[in-house]
C-alpha cells in the first residue's frame, strides 16, 4: 500500500528529535521516500529542519541569556546597584591627606560644539567650530570655607557648577570632592554635595513648606522616624518654624530661598553649591540672606560653601577667598586683601572748568599717559575727570603742575579709594592682557 513501517518502535530519543526538528538528541538514521515506499539510510538532516534551526539559533542570539543558564563571570566594576557594601567603601573613602581639601579641581576644560546655521551646514557639513567654557582651571577649596567663584556673566562659573554637581562631564582634567573621583565616583558625591539655583522650580508652590521638606525627605531616604526631627530641625535653621504651615506660593523671594536652603541641608551636605542666590532678592533681603548664610549655614552647620556670582560687593563681603573667572580662565585667585593689593593703580578724582575739559582730557593722554573719563557735573561751571594713576601720589603732582603749566585751571584733585567693582574690573584687564 505504499507505506512505510520501521523495524523498531521510534525511541524516546527519536520522538524527541523529530518533535524539535532536528535539533538536540541524536541524528536521525533514515527518512522515508513515499514514492519509493522505503527507507532511505542517510546522515543529511532536511531542508525544512536546517531553516528551522537557523532561525532558533537567530532567536537564541537575539534573545539576551536566561538567568540560571551557564552563568559567566560578572564584571562588578561595570555594575552600579545603588548602594556599597562595606569593603566598597572602604576602598573610594577619602584619606587623611585629602580631607582637608574637600573639593579639588585640576586642569579642568570643558568645552561645546557651536551652533551653526543651515547655510554653513551645507556650505562647509565636516567643519565643527568649538565653544572653550572653561580652560584650564584649578581650584583648591578648604573645609568649612566660604569660597566664591566671581566673574562677568559667560565666565563659566555655572559650567563649572554643573561639572561639579555631575550633570556635566569635563573633557579634560580631574574634579575630586570630599576624596571621590568624579569620573569614577559620581554616586557618592551627589551623596556628599547639594547644589541649590536662583529662581528653581523643585518646590510645589501649593504645598506648605513642611509638606514639600517631608517630599524631600523620601526622596532622600532618611527613616519615618527621623524625618519629623530633621524636618523640624531645617525649619528652625533657616527661621521658617512659623511659616510651615503656609503654602511655598504665598512666600516672598528670600522666604524661597531659605526654603530651598532648608531642602538642601535637609540632606546633610558636606558642600552646598549657590548659584547666585541673590538675584532675585531685594538690597534688604539680600543683605539678610548673606548674613543667614554667613553665619548660619557656615558658622553653625559647618557646611562648606562655593558661592557663584557677579557682584563684587557680595563675594568680597562673604568669602573667605575668592576665584576670578573670565571667558572660561581663572585670572586671579586669593583673600579679598590679596586681591584688592594686585589691583595696584590708583584712581584720582580732578575737577576742571567745563570749558577747558575737552583741552585737559587730550593732554592728560598725550602726555600724562592717562586715560581720564568725564564724570559728573560740578555745578554749572566744572566737571570731574577720574582716572587710574599707577604710580600713586608723586604722579598725580606731575599731572597738576602739567595743567596748571599748560593754563588749565585746576579745581580739585583728590584720591578715590576703589570700589570692589573697579578691583573686579582691572583683575579681569589685567587676566586678558596676560
């Protein structure tokens, strides 16, 4: 009848490969021809059972390895699980030599591709023009210290913020704080360090200040237990025990920003970054904050505290020592006596009649060698001429007897102290002529 019997019951081995198809078990030792109606001997698997097995074997490849299933070895040093086990930290804790130096920036740069418009792109697609924000800066802060990091506006004082807050990575140099390495040690130093920005929107307006302290909290992971003492410990910290209960929304700009310092200490930071706290804050409130923080967050705490900004009066009346940035260089860096004493020029005040003030501005530069600037009226009749003399008072005699000779009638001169934003001026001439 055609059919084709086999000699012996198919075994176990058998029903199991022609189940699978052809893979696993043992060979199959013939197939059956229906034309010939026999059994052909053959060590060739079929056509259809190698495409079904290229095609598991494509799955298998794709699919990734069950767990349980000849385990390799496992690369830990790859494997971030959240947490460390003792002998972890032993390894990445900071030793005696580096904690007194509790942020420590070499040889940093960081720079960012430009933004090029359609027509360059077409023009010129494989030229790349590159952004310097930070070149070469090296920065030493000590514990418990108030440092500030004073600059123009486009210096890279939030660059560099934002490196040492891990959300940008430095292309060149080393960043280390409180002893962990930031290209290996990202974890613990957002552990260890707190960054709080003018003006940010962690905080829920509609919520009271206790109820977005008690968020943070979770977020941070501190126990049930805990969290009702430490809530009530920043709220005393920062003055705002009173206020809990009120919504955040109803607060004014120096009520924010003590919040904000409350949810950052709530951590229990080693370093707390500000970045520039004040701006948006009255001269009065302003003026509070400063003193809050001055002798709060740093005298109280023990919290050491890097403090970004661009007026002079605040950085050189809060820190203890000051970094001056400028288009990304660290031009000058010191105690505010330090920094006061390179800005070595003298700045003079001379008063003049109106009608000679043209004749002894031309004078003074051509042969004084001084560029004085016109200032303010002196009621209706003079005007005051300021400029830098930097050889100090012998010149400044030089300069009248050279009017005077000249028959320019000389009023007034008279020597101005300079202000901490004329120090901050000629520190940043002084960076871009070297």
């Amino acid at each position: 009848m055609g059919t084709c019997r086999r000699s012996s019951p198919r075994s176990g081995q058998d029903r199991r490969y022609a189940r699978d198809g052809g893979r696993g078990g043992v060979p199959r030792s013939s197939l059956c021809n229906r034309e010939s109606s026999t059994c052909l001997p053959t060590d060739r698997p079929s056509r259809s059972g190698s495409l079904a097995r290229a095609r598991r074997e494509a799955l298998r490849l794709a699919l990734p390895r069950p767990i349980g299933r000849r385990p390799g070895p496992v690369n830990t040093e790859t494997i971030d699980l959240g947490h460390r086990t003792p002998q972890a930290e032993e390894v990445v804790r900071p030793t005696r030599a580096t904690r007194d130096v509790v942020v420590r920036i070499e040889q940093v740069e960081k720079r960012f591709p430009v933004r090029r418009s359609w027509k360059d792109l077409v023009r010129h697609p494989l030229r790349r023009e590159w952004h310097e924000v930070l070149r070469s800066v090296s920065i030493d802060v000590h514990r418990g210290e108030f440092f500030g990091l004073l600059g123009p506006n486009g210096a890279g004082k939030t660059t560099l913020f934002k490196a040492l807050a891990t959300l940008v990575a430095p292309d060149a140099g080393r960043i280390e704080v409180a002893g962990y390495d930031l290209r290996t040690d990202a974890r613990s130093i957002r552990r260890v360090l707190c960054p709080v920005i003018a003006d940010e929107r962690s905080l829920n307006w509609r919520l009271s200040a206790r109820e977005n302290l008690r968020v943070f909290a979770g977020l941070y992971r501190l126990e049930a237990r805990e969290r009702t003492h430490e809530i009530g410990r920043v709220l005393e910290v920062v003055g705002l025990e009173e206020a809990a209960e009120r919504p955040a929304g109803q607060f004014s700009s120096g009520m924010k920003q003590r919040l904000l310092i409350a949810r950052a200490l709530l951590a229990r930071p080693e370093v707390l970054l500000l970045d520039e706290p004040t701006r948006s804050l009255d001269p009065v409130s302003a003026r509070d904050f400063r003193r809050f923080l001055r002798d709060e967050v740093v005298g109280q705490q023990g919290c050491t505290v890097l403090l970004a900004t661009h007026s002079a009066d605040e950085a050189f009346g809060l820190c203890d020592r000051l970094a001056v940035l400028d288009r990304g260089r660290l031009v000058a860096q010191g105690t505010a006596a330090d920094l006061a004493s390179k800005a070595r020029q003298s700045r003079y005040r001379i008063v003049v009649p109106r009608v000679q003030e043209h004749h002894a501005v031309q004078l003074l530069q051509a042969e004084g060698g001084v560029a004085f600037s016109r200032r303010n009226d002196v009621g209706s009749e003079w005007r005051s001429l300021e400029g830098n003399l930097p050889a100090g008072t012998e010149q400044a005699g030089q300069i009248t007897r050279l009017l005077v000779g000249r028959g320019i009638d000389v009023g007034e001169v008279r020597r101005i102290d300079p202000s901490l934003a004329d120090i901050l001026e000629r520190l940043v001439a002084e960076g871009a002529a070297a």
